[in-house]
C-alpha cells in the first residue's frame, strides 16, 4: 500500500504530489501523457494582488461579486491572502512568468477591478506544466504512470456492500481500480490518501474549450463513492472560443479584452453595454449571456472580438499562441475581428470539500476543478481557478500527511477487479454514437440558457442513455472511451438534477422560467447518493 495515490498531472495534481513526496511514496496517475491536462491548456494566468495599487480587500470583493452570494467567505479570504505566497512558491519552482521592464507583467480580466492576473505570454498553464513536470522528475518519491485511467474508488463502504455487511459513517477510501489503456488490464492500487486533481468535464458539451480528457472523472467516481456533490448547475460556458470550422477548442483568452478588445456584431455594432455597463470587462456569465442572446436574435453563427486597437506588433507579443493560431487559420488579428463564440469551459461545482480539500469520504481529497471548496460560488472569476488549485493542494497535502502520522495504516484486504463474463466488443460505434448523444443534449437542453421542460427532456434522455451504458458496461471488457462515457452520463444526470432544483437565476443558472434572484437561494445545492 502506497501513502499517496494523485490521479491527474494538472497544477492540482503535480502541486500535491511535490509537497506529499516530502512524506512518503507518491504515485501520480494519468490517463494519457504526463503533460495532457486541462492546465496545459490555459491561456490566461493566476489571479495575486501583487501590486501596490492592488489589495487583498479588493480581490476578495471581486470573488465576492463574481460568486453572486454563493461564495464561501473563508474559502475566499483563504484563496486570495494566501495567493502571494503560492505565486512565490511558483516561482521558486522555475515558473517563468511574464515580465516587462524588470516587473512582472500583470493583466486585467472581465469582473477584476485591478491588474493582477500573472501570466506566462498566453501559455500560462503550459508554462505551469512544465516547470512541475521538470520539479516532480527531480523527486525521487514521486512515480508518474501514464496511460492509466481510474475505473472506481475502492472505499470500506464499498467493500462492505460486497460483503453484505453495513456501512460505516463517515466512510474511508482505500485506493482505486486503474484500468492500463494499453493493455487492457484492471489493478487494484491500494493507497492511504487519495487525491483527485481530475479537471472538468468539458466534454459532456458539444461545443467546449476543454480538451478530449475533460469527461469528468473524478467527480463520477466519487459520487459513486457516496461523496456529497455540490453546485452541478454552475456551469461556466467562456464567452469566446475561436468559431472556425478548423479551429477545435481553442480558446481565445479573456486578456485579450482586458486590454480593450471590443465585441462586434457582424455589422460592426458594439453590443455589450447593451446588457451591463462594465461591456467588455463585465463576469463571463454576463458576456457569455449576451453573446447567446444576440446569436439567436440575429440568428448569426457568431459575433466579432474586434483587436484593431492595437498595433500587430503589440498582438505578436502580448498574445504569441493566439496571434499565431489565428494567422494559420487566415486570421490576421491586426486588420480583422475574430469570429468567437461562447462554449462550456469550467465546472464551478464538484466533489464537496472543506477547507482543506477534504470531501465527505474519510482521507479523500478533491483539488482544482473537480472540487467544489466554495470559492468560485455560482460565477467563477477569471484566473482565480489555477489559484485555487495551488493553494488547496498545499493545505489538503499538510492534512494528509498529518493523517499519516495519527492513522495507522488500514489491515483491509481489497480484492482484485473482477471482469464477470465480460467479452471484447466489436461494437465501439456503439460508444461515439451514446458519446455524441450526451454531449448534443446537454447543449441543447441544459445550455448557456435553461428552461425547466428543456431540463425534463435532458432528465428523460439520461435516464435512457444510463440504461444502454450499465448493460453495455457489463458486457463487454473495459476501455478508456468506455470509462469516459460512463463518467460523462453521470455528469450530465448530476448537471441536470442540480439544475431542476434551482428555481432562480444565479450567476452561471439562467432559467427563462425562473429569470430573478430568489432570497432563498443562497445556498448549495448538495447530491449524495444513497445505499
């Protein structure tokens, strides 16, 4: 049994592993290559009051305001005091941020009130990735397995169900199954602390920001487990991915209007101070929902970033990756507008956690996406995600290591994974077909915009959708694409049942039946599944 079994290789994951390895023997899992995360993917930067014009007051009521009265206060005031000190401990790692004129470079983005977004060109999370990579090979108690993907927690409920024994409370994991994608092959790993640093779920959408790994794995396999899930219907969709038919989840990053990118309508019209007056700069929910709502106005296929503000050699060196991504599509960023449109982008609800990154199964940790710790609210703020993930892997590591030396470690026999009669298919359209028909229902029926018979219709699809998956699953030997749908469906369900139960528009929540705030909302909305 190992101390520390990290499934995912993002800043949540890598940044747990570095501080746990200090204490035992670290085994971080991931599905695909080490460097394939949705942290590699991000453009923006990391939120920190690191100028003296900033302060710490201010990014707290800037969280505060972006959360629409579902923050958790201590979580903020956690997050953003702490944010200096996590950006230091960056950069003593070989994190190279940006820098202009020997100061770091700091941006601004929609719903910040100063300039405090750090950023490495607009590859921040790339830049991340690999200076942690490059940190985590230096360690000698960190192992790295790629090609590995978590089929299910194992936990002493779970155990017991087997057995025909009753639950304990509260319940404790015990380790995983990890499936090897290239084998084929099922193994139990079993683990006194399991940290999942899984990401989003991006995939259940149709349209989405998120790479092809987003399904949401880690927040299934701990529903499964019985953790408390909480605030599923927050969903933020970035107002501005690239619409271009090849263009495949490219993001266009919200710096660009920060630094004064106006959006057009196709005929030139500046629309957004139509719908708050902060226009540009207003929280991606606002924008996200403006968008939308011009797009089936006008029935236009999408609206305009319009960068022309700004001379192209200031494009090339502010926004390197973007610049050139749009010069290889035919987009010259310094004479035109860039076709954007909005897609799903990051998960503000998740596993449960307290402040330490606990969830409601004993020594399980939920960190970055896959978490819900009660920052982000019902909107998240911009930049304020790999911040998040920084600092509560630094506090769910000091309580794991912690629990090494209170507990000792379980006397627990966890069998090996058994297949049944499971044979190989020869049917995996069967998979992209379900894969597809999750992912269009759910933009369609529980979108950027949300009606309560649209909800009922997606609630009838999972449930059939689920149906066809648990027999398919069964039946037939596992494979990634497998495990991946099977997380999604249940991500949609959780998605949809959260959202039914919210009657009012919130923050990233917008129903037409249900267009204003209700007093009563001011709460979390919470799934467990029960035995």
């Amino acid at each position: 049994m190992i101390e520390f079994l990290v499934l995912g290789t993002g800043v949540a994951g890598l940044s747990f592993a570095l501080k746990a390895a200090r204490h035992g023997r670290v085994r971080v899992i991931t599905k695909t290559t080490r460097d394939e995360s949705n942290t590699n993917y991000a453009q923006g930067g990391i939120a920190a009051v690191w100028s003296p014009d900033d302060s710490a007051e201010d990014h707290v009521r800037d969280t505060l305001v972006a959360g629409a009265g579902l923050c958790r206060a201590e979580a903020v005031e956690q997050t953003v005091r702490e944010a200096p000190a996590a950006v230091r401990e960056l950069i003593r790692l070989g994190v190279a941020f940006s820098q202009s004129g020997g100061e770091y470079s700091l941006h601004r983005e929609g719903g910040h009130s100063a300039r405090r977004i750090l950023h490495a060109d607009d590859l921040t999370g790339a830049e991340l990735v690999r200076a942690l990579l490059a940190a985590a090979a230096a360690e000698p108690n960190i192992e790295l397995v790629e090609h590995q993907i978590a089929v299910d927690l194992v936990t002493e409920n779970s155990l017991a169900r087997r057995r025909g024994r009753s639950p304990v409370e509260p319940d404790r994991v015990l380790g995983a199954y990890l499936l090897d994608v290239r084998t084929g092959v099922v193994r139990v790993e079993k683990a006194r602390i399991v940290a999942l640093c899984t990401g989003g779920a991006g995939k259940v959408y149709l349209y989405t920001s998120n790479p092809d790994i987003a399904s949401g794995d880690g927040i299934a396999m701990a529903w499964r487990a019985g953790a408390r899930i909480a605030n599923m219907e927050f969903v933020q969709f970035h107002p501005t991915i690239l619409f271009h038919p090849h263009a495949k989840s490219f993001l266009i990053s919200e710096a660009l209007r920060g630094e004064g990118g106006i959006l057009r309508l196709k005929n030139g019209e500046a629309f957004m101070r139509r719908y708050d007056p902060r226009a540009e700069l207003a929280s991606r929910d606002i924008v996200a929902r403006a968008i939308d709502a011009e797009l089936k106005r006008r029935g236009d296929d999408s609206v305009f970033l319009d960068m022309t503000h700004l001379q192209r050699a200031d494009l090339q060196a502010r926004f390197p990756n973007i610049y050139h991504r749009c010069h290889e599509l035919g987009i010259d960023m310094a004479t035109q507008p860039i076709p954007v449109v909005p897609a799903a982008h990051y998960f503000c609800g998740g596993v449960q956690t307290d402040l330490e990154g606990e969830s409601s199964v004993h020594n399980l940790f939920a960190i970055g996406e896959c978490a819900s710790t009660g920052l982000h609210g019902a909107n998240r703020l911009a930049s304020n995600s790999l911040l998040e993930a920084v600092v509560f892997a630094d506090h769910a590591a000091r309580l794991a290591v912690a629990r090494l030396q209170d507990e000792p470690p379980p006397d627990v026999d966890v069998p090996e994974w058994d297949p049944g009669r499971a044979v190989d298919s020869d049917e995996q359209v069967v998979i992209t077909q379900t894969w597809d028909e999750v992912r269009r229902f759910m933009w369609n029926y529980v979108g950027v915009v949300r009606t309560t018979r649209r909800l009922l219709r997606a609630r009838a699809r999972v449930a059939l959708v689920k149906d066809e998956i648990h027999d398919y699953y069964w039946d037939f030997r596992l494979t990634a694409p497998l495990v991946e749908l099977r997380n999604l469906a249940t991500v949609a369900e959780l998605v949809v049942e959260s959202a039914l139960r919210r009657r009012e528009s919130r923050g990233l929540h917008h129903s037409l039946d249900y267009p204003d705030l209700d007093p009563r909302g001011v709460r979390d909305t919470v799934l467990q599944r029960r035995w």
